[in-house]
C-alpha cells in the first residue's frame, strides 16, 4: 500500500531533469504582446470611466482581426458575460464601435449572455451548475470576458465572498489549461486598488487599470489613463510595452473613435 501511494504521488510531479528538456508549443497569443490564448486578466476602474467600452473595443478587434490601442491583434471568438447592461445597450455601444472601425466583426466571433435575453436569469459563476451552462453556450470560444465581478461571482449561504471567488478561480483556472483565456472586469476600490480580498490578484497573468487623470472635467468624456499592474509572461525588456497610454474614445462625424 505504501508503495502504491508513494508511486501515485511520483506521477503528480515532475523532476528537473523531466522538465528542463520537456518541449512546448510556442505561445500563442491572442493580443500580442501580453494576452495569450491562456492568460488570465483583470481590468478593474471606477464605475462610470470606460470598463465597459474597453472590453467590447478590445472585443470587436479581436472578432476582425484588427486593431485595439496600439496593439494588433489575432483573431479570436469572444464569449460576453453581460450582468449589468440590457442588450439595447451592448447593441449600440458595440455597433458604434464597429462601424469605426476599419475590420468589422465576423458574426460568428461573438457572442452575448445578457440577463435581458435570458428574462431576467442571472447566473453565479461560483456554481459550478452554472460554470457548466456557460461552458456549453462559449463551445469553441478562445476568450470569455466576465463584465462584471462582484454581479457575476455571489457567496451562497454562509460562504465568504473569498470562498465563492475560490470557486470560480478554480473554473477559470480549468479553462486556462484549455487554452481558454479569461477577462475579469472589476471595480476599483476607494483605496485605488481592485475592490474586495487582495488575495484575488495571486493566479493572475495581467492586472490592467483604467482611470482618470488628475485635470479630468465631466466635458472631457471618455478619457482615462490606461496602465498595467501585474504582466506576468511579457518581456520586461522592451519598457515601451508596459508604457502607460492615456486615452481618448471620440465622436466624430456619429462614429466612435479611439484615440
């Protein structure tokens, strides 16, 4: 018996002389040079400053194969988890975004689970009932996008928001070793840091940060620094890629436009 316990645990790990000359694919990424097909991220700011307009931006580039920001992207099919916005909304947010663009979305390359569409049903992804639900609907998706945290992710009965947040990192995580990538988008806290257990950061590949510049006036709209917090796997060689980028989304002649 001490045998057979001790061989179990010999296959649960992997010795230096294994892994030193083990061979991987080349990463494959799906917004170069920092998200990856398998990346785990978190966009957090203050409500009101543009979460939401920079997810579904970051979306339709990638449902092109176009551009975001600076950064070029490779297709992708994104799989929306709305908690918060009616359809009519995301439709005229995404539309707009779409129609300023200079690759538009393929139809197939996103898709939408919106609380409207479902009559009201909301879904805490800490369950895993529900994580099985949302993994049939996303079938072959590369991204899912959950919009927003503390909507999405619910303690039940005398659970900790800690716990339950355990659970659907644990689901998340799974994804991951599918080559499902994940976005989080969160609230900032009045500290400036992502509201809630700090510990929620730890299995994380990419912490973003949107928000306001100091001079920021109502007339000046949608307008925020952009910087990155955590950038696990990116190269910290090249500083322009970890650069902060100050941010603008326009309108122009009824067109949306990043700049």
């Amino acid at each position: 018996m001490l045998s057979e316990t001790m061989e179990t645990k010999k296959k649960l790990s992997i010795s230096w002389g294994e892994l030193k000359d083990k061979k991987f694919p080349a990463p494959c990424y799906l917004v170069p040079p920092w998200m990856r097909d398998n990346s785990l991220c978190m966009l957090h700011s203050w409500r009101g400053i543009g979460k939401t307009y920079f997810c579904l931006g970051l979306c339709q580039a990638l449902a092109s194969c176009g551009s975001f920001l600076k950064w070029k992207t490779n297709m992708g099919k994104v799989f929306y988890f709305d908690c918060e916005m009616g359809e009519a909304d995301i439709q005229a947010r995404y539309n707009w975004l779409n129609k300023s663009a200079k690759f538009k979305s393929a139809e197939d390359c996103l898709r939408l689970f919106s609380f409207e569409h479902t009559n009201g049903m909301t879904l805490n992804l800490a369950e895993a009932k529900n994580q099985k639900i949302i993994e049939e609907e996303m079938e072959g998706c590369n991204l899912l996008v959950i919009d927003n945290l503390s909507q999405a992710c619910r303690p039940t009965g005398r659970e900790t928001m800690r716990e339950a947040y355990q659970r659907l990192r644990d689901w998340l995580l799974r994804l991951k070793t599918r080559h499902v990538a994940s976005l989080i988008v969160h609230h900032t806290g009045k500290n400036g840091t992502q509201r809630g257990i700090s510990d929620i950061e730890d299995p994380l590949d990419i912490v973003m940060h949107l928000k306001r510049s100091d001079d920021w006036k109502v007339a000046d709209g949608t307008q925020f620094e952009f910087h990155f917090e955590k950038t696990r796997c990116v190269d910290p060689s090249d500083p322009s890629i970890l650069a902060p980028l100050f941010v603008e989304l326009k309108r122009v002649e009824g067109q949306l436009v990043w700049n």
